[in-house]
C-alpha cells in the first residue's frame, strides 16, 4: 500500500529530479570547489527573490547607506528627526510601497519588507517613521477608507507631503487595546460631525503629522471605529501632540502624544465599515511584518560591525579578537538567527501576497526576530569590550533600538500568549 | 537615480502584484475569517512541497507512525534495534531515496528530508540507522564509487538486503578526522590487494553490517581513501565489529566499533579518485542535511506530546495546565524554532538540488536544528514534572537522542568554528 | 548628620578591622604568592565550616566514594536499589542526622546537608532515598509525632532497620497537594481505627517500605492528616506498593506508589496534632533543603568529571581541549554556580538552626541549586562529545538525575510561583 | 572506621546543635507563624553583617536616596558629572573607606561594598567616579606608595579634596595591558625625573583630576611601575585630559584620555618597589570587588522599580501585571540573582579581610555579579513594555550602565578564561 504511493510520487517527480541530480553529481565530481558561503545572506535568501525584489533591495539599500547612514549619529544623539526624510522616501516610491495605485509601487509584500530592511539597518527609529507612515496609516486607508478618503490622503502620503500619525495606545491601555477610553459622540449641535475626545501616548511621528487615525468608540455602541483626524480642520485647543523627550532607544524617530478635547471630525472621515479591533490589528499586522523583516536589518548591520571590529582589534600577541572561539561563537549565533529570521520573514511574506497569512504567523516573526535581533545584538555588543560604550561603533544605538522593538506592536510575551493560545485553544491573558 | 531604478522594478513586478493585491484587498474586505494557523505547520512550510513530496512524506509518516512508533518503546528499553526495520524501508523505497538509478527512488533532497523527519518524528536512533544506510554509504558510493561498485551494492542496499557501515571516526579521532590513524598498506604477497589495520568507534549499525565504507590513510602517501570492506571476505580474526552497550541515548539503533587488524581488500574496492577528508566530508553533508531535517520531526513530536499532557492534566482548580502562561511561552518557543527550523532546511535541500548548498550551511541548518530541537525539548519535558521521569510518555527519549544528535556529525561547538572561519576568514581550531 | 552616623561606626568596627588591614598590607606587601585558588571549592565555602562539620562532611565523603560508587553503575543500568545502602547509612550514623536523641547524631542542618552533598556526588537516587528516610518520614515523626511514635519509630529508622517512604503526591495531584483525595473515615466496626484509601505514586521506597507516612483528608472534616501505616500490620490486599519500572532518571533509587483499600489504623497512629498542609509542607521544607545541598554535589562531579576528560581528551595537534575557550567558559560557569549554590545553601541552613528560615528560602535555594545543577551539567556534557552516550562517564546519569530533582519537591516553575507570591504579594497558580 | 568519626564529631557539635534543634523544634511545634520573607533581602544576607556594618550601610544608603538620586536623571540627560559629588562623599567619610589612618575610615571590606552598593543603587557612574577615587587610587597608593606619598595625597584625597584618576588602559591595549606602550624614560636632562609619554583612553575622572596614578613602561628595563602625575606640576602642553562625550552608558560619569607627550615627572613619585602587573592587578581587585557588590545594588533597585510598576500598571480586566506568572516569573528570577550574588559578595569579602580572597574568586563575583545584574536589568526592563523607553522609569539607565560594568576592568569572557586558566592549569587567551 505505502510503496504504491511512493512509486507513483517517484515518477511524478523523475524529471526535476534528474537536473537536481546532475547537480549533485556535478559537485561531487568535480567538486574540488565547494558552492560558495555569504556571510551576509548565509542562507541565500537571495535564491529567493525575484530579479525585480533584488533591484528594489538595491535601490533602497543605496538611498539608505548613501544619504540616511550619515545623518543618524547625529539626529540620535539630538533626539532629533528629520522630517524630510520622509519626503525623500515618498520621492523614491518607498512609502506605501505595497499599496496598488493612487501613485504607490504596487510592490509584492517581500519587497515591501526589503525596504524596511534596508532603512532599519541604519536605523529602527527610521523605519518606525516609515512604518507608520506606509503600512499602519496608507495601509489603514487604502484597507478600510472609503474611495474618497484614499484619493484625498494616499497620493500626498506616498510623496511624502502628508504625514500621517496612528492613534491606538493609550496611557493605559497598551497591550490590551480593546478597553481603549477615546470616545466619539455626536456633535451636539454640528449635523454629521462627531467630537473625539481622549488621549493617545507613544504615537510615532504624532507631533509633525499632518493627519491622524485615531482608534475611539462610538458613544452609542462602544465599538471601535477609525477617524482620520486633520490637525489643520482642528479648532483652536482641541488637539494637542506634545513630543515625548529623552528616549532611550529610537531617538532618531519622533514620538509624542495625541491629546483631543471634543476634536470635531466629519462622519465622512470615518472608516465607512471596519467596527471592533479588526480595524487596527489589520494595520498591525502589516507593520508587524515590516517590523519583522526590518529588525534583520538592524541585526546584520551589528553582525558586519562587529565583524569588521574583530578582524581590526587585536590583542594578546597581536592576534586579530575574530579569531577567538569565544568572539567566532558569538558571530556564529548571530548569523545564523539573521538568516533563519529573513527566511521566516521572506515565507510570511509570500503567504501575505497568497491570502494565507494568519495573524499569529506575524505573530510569532516579529516575535522571534525581535527577540532573537536584540539578544544577538546584545551579545555581539560585548566583542566591542569598553569601547562599545562609544556610540560612534553604532551597535549600542541598534541595542537600545531593538529593545523598543520588541516591546512596541506586541510586547514579546504578549505575542507568546496569542502563539499559546492558538496552539492550545485556551487563553492566558488573565 | 534611485528612483528610475524602483519605478521601472515596479513595472516589471506588476502582473503578479495586482493578484496578491487583490488577495490582500479580498481579506481585509471580508475578513471577518483570517486565514487559519495550524500549529503543526505554523509557518506553512506545506505551501513550498510539491504535491509529489506531500505524498511522500504523507507515505512516510504512515508507516512510521503505523510500523514504528508501536515498536520503539521496548526496543529502547532493551537496547535492541529490529535489523527487519532497514528491509522494510527498503521495501517502502525510503532507503537511498535521493539516488537516481540502481533501483533508487531519485526524489528531491527535499523530499529525502521529510522521509528523515518521519523517522525521526518517532526516534532519532531509528533516523540514525536510516541515514548511514542511505547518506553515508549509498551516498559515498553514488558519488565517488566506480561503476562497478555501484552496481555490485547499490540495488541490494537500496532494497535494505546488503546493510552499510561509515567507518570514519576513531578512538582518539572525533571532531579532527584529518589524523585518523587506520592505515592501508599493500599486501605483502598477494597483489592488487591493501590491508587495513586501526579501529573504528561510535559506528552505527556497525554490528549487522555487511559492507563497512572505512576511510583510511594510504601507507604510501599519506592521503585518506575510501574502502569497500565486505564482511564475508574477511578470513576470520582480521575483523571484528563488536557493540557498544548501556548507551544512555539512541538506544532504538544498533552501534559498534570496527577493528580491523590486517583485513585484506582489493584494490577494485577503493573509491577509484576521491582524496583527502573531501570523500567523507561530502558524505557527511548529506546526512547532515538529514540530521537537520529529522530533529524538527523529533521536535514536533514533543511538542504534540507536551500540547495533548498539557490539555489533559489538570492542576490548581482544575484547570489545563495548559493554560498556564508558563507552559504556553514553552509552546510557543518550540513551536517557533520548529517552525523556522523547517524552513531553513527546506531552503539548504533546494539549494543543494541546485549545486548552490556550501558546506557551512549544511553546518549552519545542523548545528541550529540539533541545538534547538534539544534545548525546546528539555523545555518541554518540564511541562511534565514528575511524570516526565516515567518513559511512557516518550518526551525523555526524545531528549536523550537528541543530545546525541547534537554531538555526533559534528559536534555543535564545531560547527560554531566551521561557521566563524568561514564568517572571519581565520580559523580557531587550535 | 551622617557623618556622625559612620565616624560612630568606625569607631566601633576599628579593633577588628587592624587585623584586616595588616592581612591586606602583608598581602599587598608580600603578595609574590596570592592566596590560592581551588577549583573545587572556588569561593572557600569551607571557611563557613566548623571543624565538626568537616570532619562528618569528610566521612560522609569517604564511604560515598569507597562505598556507594563502585555499584552505582550497574544499578542505574539495572534500575535496582541496593536496600543494604540504607543500613550501612544507619550504620554510619547518617540518617536522620540531624535529629537529636532517639539514636540520631544531633548534628546542625548545614552538617546534615554535607551528607546529602557526599551521596548525591554519586547519584541522585541514593540521596533521594535517603532524603525520605531521614527529612520526610524521620524529621516529619520527630517534629510532628508523639513521644510513643518517636519511640517506636526513630531508633530503627536510624539504624536504617525500619524503612519509611513518604506518601503525598497522588496520580491527579502533584503542584496542588491540597486537593488530594486519599480520606480517612473512621472504620465502621473497630473502634479507635480508621480505614484509609486512596492512591499515591512516585512515591521513592515505597517497594520496600516498613513505615508509610501517608496523608490523608478526615472524612469529618476534609482536613489533611498525617498517618503512619505500617506494612505488616495490613491485613493482605489493603495495600499495595508496585515498583514503578522503566524510569529514565534516579534509576538507583526505587520509586513505586502506595495503593490503599481500606487499610486498617490505629488513631494511636495519626499524627497528634498537626493539621492541614502545615505538616507536609514542613517535611518537604527539610527534605527541599537537603535537595539545594545535594545537587551541589552532583554538580561537582560532573565539573569534576568533565575537567578529567577535557585534560586527557586531545584534539588537533594534540592539545588537550581543555585548551579550548569554549571548554573552558563552560568549566567557569558551571564552577561559579556550583561555589554561589553552596554559599545560599550554607546560608539557608544556618538561618535554620536559627529558626529564621522561611519556606521561600527553601524554595528559592531548591529551585535555583537545581535548576543550575542540571543546566550545567547538561553544558559540560557537551565537552565529551560522541562520549557522553556512554554510561561510563557518569555525567549523562547525573544529567538524567539532575532533571528529575528540578521537577520533583516542587517543580521549577512552581518555586517561581511561591517566590513571585511572596515578591508581589499577588498568587498567580490560577 | 567510618562510625567512629561521625560518633566523634557529633559528640562535639552536640551544644550548640541543642539550641539549633531547639529553635526547629520550636518552629515546627509552634509554626503558625513561619519566618518571614524579605524580598528585598530573600536570604537575610543581614545576619551576615555586624552591626557596624549595617549602620555604615544605612548611612550610605540614606545619603545616596536623598542626595544622589534627585540629581541623577538629569545628570545622565546632559552627561554631566557634579563634582561636587566627591566632596561631599568625602565629607561622609565614604572615600577609600577600607583604608586605615590617612583620615580614612578603616572599615572591613564588606562594608566598604556595602558602601558602593549604596552608591551604585543610584546608578554605577556614581560607584565608578567613587571607585576610582577609593579603590584604584587611594587602595594604590596605600598598598604601594612611600610614606610620603601616602601622607601627600590620601588625606586631601579622603576628604574628596584631591581627585585621582587611574591610567591603566591605552588604545591598542584592553584586555591585554601586560602590552601597554606607554614609557618613562630618565629626563636626559633633570637629574632625579623620568619623561612619561603615551596615552591612555576609558579614563573615569581623568578630564577633572589632580593627581594621575598611571602606569608606564621604564625605558631600561621594559619593566611596569607606577608614576603619581601631579596635574599642576605638568609644563603646558605636556598632559592633556579630553573628556569622551556621547557615551551610551556610565553618561553621569566623567570619562576621558590622558595624552602624555614628555610629562616629567620625579622619581619620588614613583612606586617605590612594585613591578609589573602587580601593582595595577591589586589595584583592580580591590576595585572589582566594589563593582561586585556595586552592581547588586543596581540589580535591586531593578527590582524594587519593576515590582512597584507591576503592581501599579493593569491591563486585562483591571488586573495588576505583577499577577502574571510571565512577570512573576521575572522576578523570581532577579531576585534569586541578587541574593546570591550579595552572599558571594560578602563571602569574598570577609575572605579578603582574612587575606584569603584570591584573584580567581574576584574574578568569578565580577564577572557573575555583573552578567547576572545585567541580564536581569534586562529582562525585568520587558515589564515595562512600552513605558521603558521612557527615561523616567529609571530602569534603561541601569540596564545601559551594567552593560558597561560587565565590560570594563575585565571584560567578561576574560574573566572566563581567567577562571578556566584556574581550574584547569591551561591558558586559553591565545
């Protein structure tokens, strides 16, 4: 009975199989040189990406290098971001990058995730600019807007012009967003407006944003629904977005608050059918994959510094530290979680395009490539020895980064007990 | 510059883009239901298999589930590998699978992967047997013997009816095979013959072998080569292939030394070309590979195990103890490195169909889903308490195999040294 | 203000201090030869040691390595306890050593952790059963029983003559012993007897058992009370005590359960007073802290046992791999957890004899001694590579060991529980 | 043979074991009431200290809460060292505490690291500007300078009038300062002066000191000793001190270079006798020990922030988060971590008191005192979620400080090796 199937399996898959053969007997015979190992794609993701992902990756990655990496040292140490930034991406096409039409590349999700790739290996704050911008705000609209809000607001966005803010968390509610306490109610006296009151905290971008979506519950129903917010229709005193100073860790990124005192907002500028968390988890969900690709960029820029710093430092009889087995173990794991973590990502991302991404399966990549980016980090950090105390080596900025990303859009366990609740059927939150 | 490269990539992606995004617009439309998780494929490795490797695998995991699993809790227990075993999957066509010709099933690496992981799933020392058969020996054979020696073994051991050995490790020789000490040197009288004198240790299957693959060095040059020594024609008192006992992992499988004192082979039993420690090493990538593939199958297996303990005992209140969130961060660990273990090894198995698999990342994809597999395992067996100590619920067997798995082919500290030469470009050996 | 405060202090604390300082002057002046450093007692726990303490730790010593060792193999491979290792101990003066009177050596409970800390060094089974003999049934009768059990009891145990075994755990009930289902109603006919029924299992010695202190609800009032059942006062087919066979750790220990049907006791033989889980909580405090010395000492062995093996294993160019930094880190680990485990342990058990240990101590010393016990081990097993499957070396049996004692008295997780209790003031069991 | 020595031990521990078993049974018979738990001391590490010690440590704990800590945030925001700091230290009788005479309070050794723990509860820059002060400049002078050394600079120095900084590490040389390049060469003109060129980097307080304890190469013999650099005694232009700006860590700490180019300086403020690494390795294991017992202090100010947060923030029906076994968990943890290694701490200590701490044993609390606070600070930073990118939490700065801790005066892994030379008479640095 089995080798019935298995013979049939057999000949299905002979004719493949001979070229793959071939190959293997090529290697063999010949075989005095081995296919080569990358140190940075060990894995060879590369293998699989289409031409057009690869030159995506190039592009983004030649913008990055060439005109953010030598800006952010500075805007880190300042607490500084600069908002043009985002201009220039919206020039390149990189913002909205996966969104079809209104002026956005229409680009498959994993080239989407290069492109945070590329921007996160200079800098977490930098991507969480972006991420905002393209999957949590335009991804939002585009998702959930009506025709007339994605013309209004996708087209300025993905040039860049407009900024957009996302208005989720609260002061105290963050893991847990369905108890969120902002409000909409009919406008008392205005027909077909709503005033939104309450206060949003940890907001990426707030304070410079042009349009906010901001997550409240309809007075009359308790549902969740999504309101874009236009600070210039805002009445004098209704919307305050006060910056939140002295961060410890993506201090290239601008974060501030959202503060609304009855904010009228027109009812046309509700998401016309999205009610309850779908809404927002479905943004989520994207920018968890940006997250998620965009943190094994951070992490392969620590593997190459540290790297390179090994191979330069030398100590006891002038040996190069890279060739220590303690420092050769400690790039080892690093590497390997990189290209596990792009792997997993490069996966998640194909199912995305196919309709077969489950949330907990974004779930469980940001989980682990957070995780895995920060403590890989963390341990390529001490190769530095005292002088990872510098931030001119970079690593320590890309550490204090990678903690906040693995706390923001699903703290770590929180994500483990969504996993263990899709893997046991029961749930642990409380 | 950058922005002609992205504009004309986006043009390019067009086609295929405008049905994902369409997939993506239909599930945020509707989406009341996301797509489903299956916490026995998390990531949905299924959706890189051709059907032809479903049905393989699915043939596979029949039989093992059906004719091992109800076997190996006694044969663990009296340290007794059942040789009928190595016949049976002959009969099935498990054994050689990747070999195209002499009676072999010629599937994808992939696919040679998952009958591994079926194995597995039920016992790593079960998998052990299987991979030196079909890696190791059939393996070398393929791809260094003559033609002759393909012919005269092959078909026999691809039915499971001639039973191979892999005689490269020595006593004082395990992580630096390149000292190995067995020496070939011409026989004195009896022409166009060597003999072989040394010993051989921790050779699986070596007990019930009938044809032992022994690498030794030439006396002449010095160089390590490759022999075809058949029991029968050994005169009695020249070889000896004693058990080794009281193992406290891999007991399910059957393991020896081979001593060897003046054994006479003819010359038209070496590997007519192949030099130097490329021969064993390009053996030693194949069940690697299998190595890598088959502890996600043992992985899974405590997972399900831990996942079905875990719903059915109850503590405190009776509740599941699954719905402790200390059990479910267990769950979702191991589900996770199951998962991206997965991938991984799909990846490495495409790419060695295709010539492109270097050495290290079959070092790399060993080392992590041997290390992973066994330190999620111990995590799990914890969900157990005290009745992990009872061998009924199987957990522990798992993880005595799969520490064994984690030292032998390469111990895992070695390949953090294979990998950080190859990432540095200096060598920490010694 | 302050200043008075220390200048005070100084004062006060100035005659012992000269003495520090000329140490620290001759030691600076000196100071060719620093004080030396002994691996196998890293941090001088010594030092705490009265000489009293050192001359029982030195016997114990002796007659573990002389006595207990050359059988533990064989036994672990043939799962058979050696019952005359229980009246040699008697002999010795070994159990129940800690008590005072009855035949008992009265000594202090950081002497009687010394002696669990000598057995385990061998295994973990001849401990445990130890532990139950001397801190759960001897310590439970000497803190809770009357002036005629005491007598009756505790002269034999400590001769080892009377076997005791320690019946708590129940098939349904391991982390929640306060749901236990064992009842004790009063015997429908005979006056002044109960009749107990009920399971228990994992209960270590039960086999071969004279003395069954088993626990049990009244029936009146559903509270837990302690019993003393003796063997051969059963009427035949009331109790039952199988051995539990095929265990994969403490197989030189013997483990079976406590099967009662109506079995027959004298309210002569209830504990007098003792209510509640007050009373087995007490014996599992002892017994717990005899767990967070003994493992110390297995431990030991294995850093012991691994430090031989890595200065007489060579690999490339003939260094011992001993020589290897990876090697190395895991010996510093191992030896640091193994000195900081004694210190706690040391500590805890003088705060006993002071009566100022709480039961979070215990739980913190018995989860975190074990917990680091068995990670190192598992660590250092690592050094012996293909080696570490025989049984030969001891360590894989330690390591085997070493994980049932992190699940049993508490499993790990469970300690964690206790301990966050008592941090936050908040339970988290359910 | 056995027997009698228990016997004899026994007899002899018999009085104060009578007390001991007197308080067990007092507990047991009584025992409503078990001792209590203190989180913040889990195994009462106070009945360790004298009552000296505890009042010393009192009054360094009351001036750190009330004077240090309202200073500290801003502090580390502007990377500002108050200077005045010291004074005040100084005023206290904090300054090289442990010394004897020079006006220096003369206490033991533990209590001078119950001092830095006090210090380093705030924050380690603190410890390490008070550090370098007591125990690298003031511990070197005492141990190795001439009388009139001693009396030209401790006393100034002790009152925090007189500022030192240490000059050890240089450039090319961390882990390895056996290379150091810097050299005294005889001024080949000032009869009785040496030129000292070179340059020495990671310098706590260099940038605001008066007197430079560094260490230089003789010319002549290539010997290491160690020269008193009196600031204002340096010709213009001959010592330079910049300050190292933009620290990732340590930012309330002043670090900076020294930039010798021919400082003269007179024999007579040469170390008369020591030679070598000697002189600057006692030095730092009298400072590596404060940063021993420093970092725990760190540690439990984690702690105490951590449990305060947990209890205060919810989130899921109104729970604390401190209910959640993942956070209880954490804390268990943490606060195992922190009552070993304060044991180990005071182990060392009172060892060093007795002039039997060897540098082995300085180097294990080091290295596990400073992994497992960082480690901890680390993960108990994850309950904080979001919040921690906040500075006003506290905890990011801790979690940044520790990370340099485990760094400098010996890297950790250097430790390792230091420790694995010890244990296994092999060195593994090259």
């Amino acid at each position: 009975m089995y080798k019935t199937a298995l013979a049939r399996c057999t000949r299905r898959t002979a004719p493949t199989l001979q070229a793959a053969a071939a190959a293997r007997r090529g290697y063999a015979a010949a075989a005095a040189t081995p296919p080569p190992f990358d140190w940075q794609d060990p894995l060879n993701a590369k293998n699989l990406l289409t031409e057009e992902e690869l030159a995506i990756s190039e592009t983004a990655e030649k913008y990055c290098q060439e005109q953010l990496l030598p800006r952010v040292l500075q805007a880190y140490r300042d607490e500084n971001y600069h908002r043009e930034i985002l201009s220039e991406m919206g020039e390149l096409g990189l913002l909205g990058a996966t969104i079809e039409g209104y002026g956005c590349a229409g680009v498959s999700t994993v080239a989407g995730g290069l492109i945070t790739k590329a921007v996160e290996r200079v800098d977490s704050g930098y991507r969480s600019g972006m991420s905002v911008q393209s999957s949590l705000v335009m991804g939002g609209i585009y998702d959930f807007g009506s025709v007339e809000q994605k013309e209004k607001f996708l087209p300025g966005m993905a040039k860049g012009q407009i900024l957009g803010a996302f208005g989720l968390t609260e002061p105290n509610h963050g893991s847990d967003p369905g108890s969120l306490e902002t409000t909409a109610r009919p406008h008392p006296t205005k027909e077909g407006y709503y005033l939104l009151s309450g206060a949003k905290t940890w907001i990426t971008n707030s304070p410079i944003s042009d349009v906010l979506l901001v997550w409240a519950k309809l007075a009359a129903t308790g549902k969740i629904r999504g309101f874009l917010v236009e600070r210039e229709k805002c009445p004098p005193g209704t919307l305050n977005t006060p910056p939140i100073k002295n961060k410890n860790g993506l201090r290239a990124s601008i974060t501030g608050m959202i503060q609304m005192d009855d904010v009228p907002v027109a009812k046309e500028m509700m998401f016309p059918e999205v009610e309850g968390l779908r809404g927002p988890f479905t943004c989520l969900n994207s920018a968890r994959f940006g997250i998620a690709t965009g943190t094994i960029g951070a992490l392969e820029d620590c593997i190459a510094r540290t790297r390179t710093y090994a191979l330069e430092r030398k100590q006891f009889k002038g040996n190069p530290i890279a060739k220590y087995q303690l420092v050769q173990k400690k790039l080892a794991d690093a590497t390997t979680d990189a290209a596990y973590g792009m792997l997993a990502a490069i996966q998640v991302g194909r199912l995305k395009d196919e309709g077969k991404a489950s949330p907990e399966m974004i779930s469980m990549v940001k989980r682990q490539n957070c995780d895995r980016a920060l403590q890989n980090a963390r341990i390529l950090q001490e190769v530095f020895g005292g002088n990872a105390v510098s931030d001119e080596y970079g690593i320590g900025r890309h550490v204090s980064n990678l903690f906040v990303t693995q706390t923001y859009e699903g703290q770590s366990d929180i994500h483990s007990l969504i996993l263990g609740r899709a893997i046991t059927g029961l749930q642990a939150f409380v």
